[in-house]
C-alpha cells in the first residue's frame, strides 16, 4: 500500500463546533465536537471517497505538497493536519513537481 497526504485546515465554528475541511478533495467538510474529532471523522470521509475514485479506475485525487498552502491562517482557522489515505501504488498516479525555493 501507498499512502497519499492531503492537508486539511481545522475551524471553529461561532457555535463552537470543530470543522475540518480537505480542499485538494473538493472541500470535503466533517463536524466534530472537538477539532480531533472533526479531524476523525473527515479522514474517514476522505478514505472513503478516495476509495470510491480509485475503484472506479480514476487515479487518487491529487495533492498539494504543504508549501502550495496558505502560510498564514484564516479568520476562524485553529490549525492544520496531514489526513493519511492508503491506495495501491499505481493508483496513487505520478507526485507533483515540487520545486523548493532557493
């Protein structure tokens, strides 16, 4: 198995409740009443939804490498975290030219 990284950014809501949203896979979006649970629940949503393009005979949805994210927060943002999704090698398609800055 081949693990593919996706970024997720953590918010909180004015009611309190704890959203975590994945853009690289169409702004996949889970509630948590803690912002560990939200995360919680947004990995299993995207394993699934990954899971469901790949069995489909897509390639993974690609993602972005963490120097294509925002380097600064949004307004009700609380944090990040790296989401892991397990595929087959070859479904995870071809990694992104990433270039480091000089």
């Amino acid at each position: 198995m081949y693990r593919i990284w996706y970024w997720a950014t953590i918010d909180r809501e004015s009611d309190g409740r704890f959203v975590a949203n994945i853009p690289d896979l169409g702004d996949l979006a889970a509630y948590g009443t803690s912002d560990k649970d939200a995360v919680a629940h947004v990995t299993d949503l995207a394993r699934e939804q990954v899971r469901t393009v790949v069995e489909a005979g897509q390639p993974a949805p690609p993602r972005r490498h963490f120097s294509e994210m925002p380097s600064h927060l949004h307004s009700k943002e609380i944090g990040r975290a790296i989401i892991p999704v397990e595929v087959e090698r070859n479904a995870a398609g071809a990694a992104p030219p990433y270039h480091l800055a000089s």
